[in-house]
C-alpha cells in the first residue's frame, strides 16, 4: 500500500488559474512617469550628457567630502587640499568655458 502524502489531500491549482486576466494585463501596463524634485520632470541617465553623469558621479562619491553647502569647484578644492585625488576631468569641466553652468551640485536646492 502506498503512504498517504498531504498534497493528496489538497487540490493543485495552476499559478496562472489564480491570476485573472485583468491583473496580468494591469502588470504589463507602462508605469506612470514620476515627477523630479521640485515638480520637474523626472531625469533618466539616458537624458543627460556625459558630463552632466561625470558630475553627478563626484556629487555622489562619499570619498571627497560632503557635497552641501558649497559649489562643486570648492568641494573639488577642499577635496585636493587633503590629498584625496578628485578627477582632474571634474576641475576641466568645472573651470572650461561652461563651467558656471555645471557649478552647482546635484542636491543644490533640495536639502
């Protein structure tokens, strides 16, 4: 005689029985875009110029300081006065020609 298993006694429903039609087809929708800070729109990676993501990059990097309360240039600074090897092409960019456009840092304005 074969033993008795529990899953015999408790029908087996396939995954796709249990999700309805309706859910699958709400899954597959595109999300809705979420608003930026400050009601902008929202930025993707792909929305922003290679400089613009070498910036942000240094913003975000933890090793070169706190970034609040200063313009990227003077963090830059602050950042090679104690040894800690900021990326040159950060300080090309900051003092070229567009370098008042790219002054701020990224949390400028939302912290």
């Amino acid at each position: 005689m074969q033993q008795a298993r529990i899953t015999d006694n408790f029908r087996q429903q396939k995954i796709f029985d249990s999700i309805s039609r309706t859910s699958r087809d709400k899954k597959q929708q595109k999300a809705p875009e979420l608003p930026g800070a400050h009601g902008e729109a929202a930025v993707t990676n792909y929305d922003i110029s290679a400089e613009e993501r070498l910036l942000r990059a240094f913003d975000l990097a933890t090793q070169y300081g706190p970034c609040t309360g200063m313009t990227r240039l003077e963090r830059w600074q602050r950042a090679e006065q104690f040894g800690l090897n900021p990326p040159m092409q950060v300080k090309e960019l900051l003092t070229g020609p567009q370098g008042e456009q790219f002054n701020q840092c990224l949390w400028d304005g939302r912290v």
